[in-house]
C-alpha cells in the first residue's frame, strides 16, 4: 500500500479541551469523513494519507529474454508504483513479427524473475485493442501504458499503440541501444560461422572482439562481412548501480555462493537462483570472465560478454549481488573475503575438463557420422 504525506497547515490550539477539538477533527479526517483543506483550520498536523497506487502495464514478447528487455521494465516500473506485464501468446507473435525462440511459458518464468515486476498477464494480446485497454483500466487499475522509444508497427502499418496514445495513458522509456533477439541469434549464427571456419584457432575474432571491444578489421563498425552485428554494448557504472540492489548482507546473514557463466541467462539459471536463494539469507552470484568461459567452454563461448551477462543476473529477483569476474577456483580467501557460507553448484558438475572432453567427443562422433553416413530416405 502507497502512502502520501498530507500537510494540512491551520492555527495552532493552545490548552485541553482545544486538544480535544483537534483530536476529534483528526479523527474524522483519518475516517475519511472530513473533506480535505475543510474545517480543519485549528492545528499542525502531518498525517498519513491513503493514495491509490499509480499501476503501469508494459507488454512485449520477452524472446530471448536479455539485459535490454530488464532495462525496459526497470524503466517501467521507475513511472510508477506497481508493474504489471503483458507477456504476448506465441499465436500473436507469429501473427504480427514470426515465431519467437522461446515459448510463452519460459518467457513468462524470464519476466516473473525480474525484480522489477509486481504482476504478469499471459497471453496478451500483440496490439492493445480499445477493448483490451478497457480491461486494462477497469479489471487490471492501469493508469499507464509504457513502450520503448521504437516503433511498434502492426502488418497493417499501424501503430499498435494508437488507442492508448489518444487516450491520453501512454507513457515513452528510452529502448536500450546494442542489444536485441534478432541481434543475439545473429551473433549465435556468427559463432557457428566462425566455429567451422577457425577450428585452428585458439579463440575466435568474435570471442577476441566481446572480450576486448575492438573492431577486427572484418567487424568494421561492428559489422561482419556477412552483415551480422556483434555486441555494441558500452557498459556504464550507472547502469550497473540503476540494476544493483545497492544492499550488503546483515550482520548475521547466511551467505550463499554460486558461480558460472550465465550466458544466454534462461529459465534453467532461473529455477538454480531461485533454489540457492532459498538455502540463505544472501544469494552472491560470481560470474566468470570472457576469458574463463571461453577457456573451459570453447572459443566460441560466451555469447553474451561479461557485462551483458553481469546485468541479466542482477536483473533477477533471487540474487542479492554478483561478483563480475569471479575466479574459477572458489578458494578459502574468497570465502573468507565474502563470509560465505555455503557454495552451491548445480547437478552437472563441471571439473576444469567436463565441458571440454564431453564436446571433444561429441564432435569426434559428429565426425564419425559424416565420414560413414549413407543416404537414408526421410525428411
Ligand atoms: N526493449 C528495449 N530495449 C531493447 C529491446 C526491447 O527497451 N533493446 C523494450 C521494447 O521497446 C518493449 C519491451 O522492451 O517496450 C518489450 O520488448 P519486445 O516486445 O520483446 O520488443 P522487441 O523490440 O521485439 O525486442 P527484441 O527486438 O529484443 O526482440
């Protein structure tokens, strides 16, 4: 519940039975019985006023949730008290842009983490209809509807905000630049290029570039020659504040561990927050560098550069605090560093060689196949 500060200025009542006066007259006014600024001439008083939350609706089709579509709520729910998300069916997506990566229903355990978001709706609509924009006011209590600076266009060309901008209950955040779905399986499509052309390599040009930030000459502007984008993403120390819960652990919290890469963050990295945040008081997330990932995962790994992926974690509702660039080894100095007390690793365990040897032999019985296979009919 949101409370405002009321100030009701008056003459100040001296004495007993003046008290008296006052107290009934702040009686009736707390009751609501007392119109404001009526009657209630005779005393200072600075009570608590109930007011109406101000409530938000953002929609979108959250594919391949990623620190963009965070930032978009986080900006969302900074226009008013409570946020309520429009989470759009898969039937609607592949109406109005093509079918999304990911299903309605991890999309909708991605928007439930975000720290951000008070409520979700599944299944909206892609378009906000004068009918479903009378649901929103009515059933839901929306006062505003909130989109990205981008343009929202239907198949028909037009604007699918239309009706909520001539009511007067639209509301603009800035889109985050550097970052997309579309971007993100280009830059995995790229991997797969790079991966098949540079077995030879050590680390790929796309690997060097997310690690550093420089163009190679075949990613001029950001561009590959086959014209797919790489991460622009210029991380700020504000943005990492605006995500941060900016809290420590109290005195006597239970700190847990947990470490990895958090690439392509998904509802898998979801479901292990949620539990390792069950199991203390303080969840503290180290993410491993770009060069880690890339040494224990291949050279293709990470997708998402250390920041990219620093953001996305913060964004989560379990996580109390991430370390950006932890260690791969968890020692006993981090531990006494932290206060930790517990590390918690999911079921897959991944010795400094488990990735490394089990893609090695995939990739030898990949091999394998190729040399020996005989045409079978089928599709
Ligand atoms: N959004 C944003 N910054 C981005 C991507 C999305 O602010 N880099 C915002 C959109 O403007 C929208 C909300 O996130 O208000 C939900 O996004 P979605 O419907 O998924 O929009 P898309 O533009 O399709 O996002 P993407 O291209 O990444 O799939």
């Amino acid at each position: 519940m949101v409370w405002e500060k009321e100030k009701i200025v008056g003459t100040c009542l001296l004495g007993g039975a003046a008290f008296a006066v006052g107290a009934s007259f702040l009686h009736l006014f707390l009751n609501g019985d007392l119109p404001l600024g009526l009657g209630l001439g005779t005393c200072v008083l600075s009570p608590f006023r109930k007011r109406k939350p101000v409530r938000v609706y953002m929609d979108g089709c959250f594919d391949m949730m990623h620190y963009g579509h965070c930032n978009a709520l986080r900006q969302a729910r900074v226009l008013g008290d409570q946020l309520v998300v429009g989470v759009v069916s898969d039937e609607e997506i592949i109406a109005n842009k093509g079918p999304p990566v990911t299903p309605l229903h991890e999309r909708m355990i991605m928007v439930k983490a975000v720290k951000w978001v008070d409520e979700v709706i599944s299944d909206a609509p892609y378009a906000i209809t004068e009918e479903f924009m009378k649901k929103l006011f009515d059933e839901y209590q929306i006062d505003y509807i909130i989109h990205g600076d981008d343009p929202c266009v239907l198949p028909d060309g037009t604007d699918a905000y239309a009706h909520a901008k001539k009511a007067g209950r639209y509301k603009q955040i800035k889109r985050t630049e550097g970052v997309s779905s579309t971007d993100i399986v280009g830059r995995m499509l790229l991997c797969v290029r790079e991966r098949s052309v540079s077995d030879s390599h050590n680390r790929s040009s796309l690997q060097r570039q997310f690690s550093h930030g420089h163009d190679s000459p075949r990613f001029k502007d950001g561009v590959s020659s086959a014209g797919t984008r790489v991460s622009h993403f210029l991380p700020t120390s504000r943005r990492i504040v605006q995500f941060s819960n900016g809290k420590g652990p109290g005195p006597d919290a239970r700190i847990v561990y947990i470490d990895g890469a958090f690439d392509l963050f998904h509802a898998g990295h979801v479901e292990i927050l949620r539990r390792a945040r069950e199991l203390g008081d303080f969840l503290l997330v180290g993410i491993h560098n770009d060069q880690t990932v890339s040494a224990k995962r291949g050279a293709h790994r990470p997708i998402m550069n250390l920041h990219e992926r620093s953001l996305s974690v913060l964004a989560c509702r379990y996580v109390d605090e991430v370390i950006i660039g932890a260690p791969w080894e968890v020692s006993k100095d981090t531990i006494t560093t932290f206060d930790i007390s517990l590390v918690v690793h999911g079921t897959v365990a991944e010795s400094d060689d488990f990735q490394r040897k089990r893609n090695l032999k995939k990739e030898a019985s990949e091999k394998k196949y190729y040399e020996q296979k005989a045409f079978v009919s089928g599709d």
